[in-house]
C-alpha cells in the first residue's frame, strides 16, 4: 500500500451523452480522499475502450493471458492495482447500463477478494434497482459487497453546483468509506497472506 493508504478505485459506469456520472464520481471521490485512508484514482469508462464483443475464453481461465485490446489497460491497471472499488452507476430501465456490464466482464481475477462499494443515482428509486443486480454479479465475481451504499433519487432536482443538496449525504458517505475501509484493510492482508481459493 501507498504510504499506508488502501489503493481506491472509484469506477463512473455511465457513457451516456449528456451523463451525470462525471459529477457523482468527482464528489464521491472528494468524500474518499476526506476520510483520509484512501488513495484515490477516478476512472471514467467513456475514457477507455470497452468493446461489447468478448473473447471465446473467459478471464477466469485465460487469467493474465486474456486478450484484452490495449485502450483497456488503465482500466485492468487499476482494478488489478485496486484495494477497493466503488462503482458509481445510474439506473437505466431498472438496471445498470451495459458498459458497466461490459467493463465488468471484461476482468475476473481483478474482482476476486476485494470491497465493491455502489453509489447509485436515478429517478424516484435513486437506481437502487441497478445496485441489487450489481450486487448478484459482482457477488459470483467473488467480490465483497459493502452493504451501506448512496442512493440519489430524482437526482436531476437534488444536486447543486456539483453537490447534494441533502445535507446528510456526507454523513452516509463517511459510513460508506468506514465500511469499506475496513473491509479492503481486512481483505489485503488475507490476500497478502495465501492466494483466495475461488
């Protein structure tokens, strides 16, 4: 680890024109690099290559020889680099939008005994939809899911000059990180000590 700090990934799902992510990610990220344990890199995946078509193998078997195209590489640097990642994702017809899915199978051993935390944004349901099937995906991924996660319903309406306007969403946010914190901690030094057998 980096002078101490768990290694953060904080992952903006959305390449939809005219997206809110960017905004979303830059203040979670703000809210990691606060509570102080973090070192923090924002990866925004309409930045990266992330084609729809997969190889024959999968990752899982293929392992570091897995065929990826070469404007993928920040992205795998990072995952594999990650202690921890929070995924930022919208809700797109009660799920999560496909470049996510794409990003997300593009890896496995990237994913294996590390935190996912999620923070979601959408209309009324805050795209909490997307996360519960976020949740089964990274779930067989062998990641960690963190249960206290940021939903922003009708985010459209509750945000200001790159903030939310609900005055307790840094307070969820600092007990998002804490969890999370203490999980990527925790799983670090397992990973460190004798290879996970999944």
């Amino acid at each position: 680890m980096n002078n101490d700090k768990l290694k953060l990934v904080v992952l903006v799902g959305s390449v939809r024109d005219g997206r809110f992510g960017p905004v979303v990610g830059s203040w979670v990220a703000e809210q990691a690099r606060g509570h102080g344990g973090f070192d923090v890199e924002v990866v925004d995946l309409a930045e990266v290559d992330v084609p729809l078509t997969l190889p024959a193998v999968s990752p899982r078997q293929a392992g570091d020889d897995y065929p990826r195209p070469a404007g993928m590489a920040p992205l795998t640097s990072a995952l594999a680099g990650a202690d921890a990642v929070v995924l930022v994702t919208p809700e797109y017809n009660h799920s999560y939008p496909a470049s996510l899915k794409a990003a997300i199978d593009w890896h496995f051993t990237q994913w294996k005994a590390k935190p996912v935390a999620f923070v979601s944004y959408g209309g009324p349901a805050g795209g909490r939809h997307a996360v519960l099937h976020l949740e089964n995906v990274l779930t067989e991924l062998h990641a960690v899911t963190i249960r206290d996660g940021l939903a922003f319903p009708n985010y459209y309406a509750a945000w200001q000059d790159g903030s939310p306007l609900d005055a307790d969403a840094p307070g969820y946010a600092k007990t998002l990180f804490e969890q999370l914190a203490w999980w990527a901690a925790a799983l670090h030094t397992a990973r460190a000590a004798a290879p996970y057998p999944g």
